[in-house]
C-alpha cells in the first residue's frame, strides 16, 4: 500500500517489523477477558501506544455488546454484559 508522504505516522504503523513487535507486546499481557486484569493492562498500553503513535490524547468509551464469559479454563459463555 502506497501513502501519500504526509502520513508519516501511518506509514510507520503499516511497518510489519513493527505491527509484530505491537502484536507480541499485547499477547505477553495474557489472556484478555473483558474485566480481567490482561484487559485492563493492554488497554492501557495500547492507549499509550496510540496516544504516542497519533500525537493526540486517546480514550476508551464503554460499549453494551455480546461478550464471552469464562466459565472454567477451557471453556467460554458467550453472554450479554457492559465492559
């Protein structure tokens, strides 16, 4: 994909050494569940890492939508909830 010049921050963030370093930075926070300690902690990376990235303030909004509860380690629920 071709940016015009004037989308530094973009071009950077297509960079796929880079995109793999961000990936690997959010899966060693663990599992994610909504409300888990992994989540709490990779949304506050990735709001840093956005906010540094764009040079603007970043923040989260709270969405009603379907999610997934655990139920043991190996299974999951999928249920209606407010994270």
């Amino acid at each position: 994909m071709t940016l015009p010049p004037q989308w530094p921050r973009v071009q950077a963030a297509l960079d796929p050494v880079r995109q793999r370093a961000d990936f690997e930075a959010i899966c060693a926070f663990g599992g994610r569940f909504a409300g888990s300690p992994g989540e709490k902690a990779a949304t506050a990376w990735l709001k840093a890492r956005l906010a540094a990235g764009l040079g603007v303030p970043v923040g989260t909004i709270a969405l009603q939508h379907d999610g997934w509860q655990r139920v043991s380690d190996r299974k999951s629920t999928r249920l209606n909830s407010r994270h």
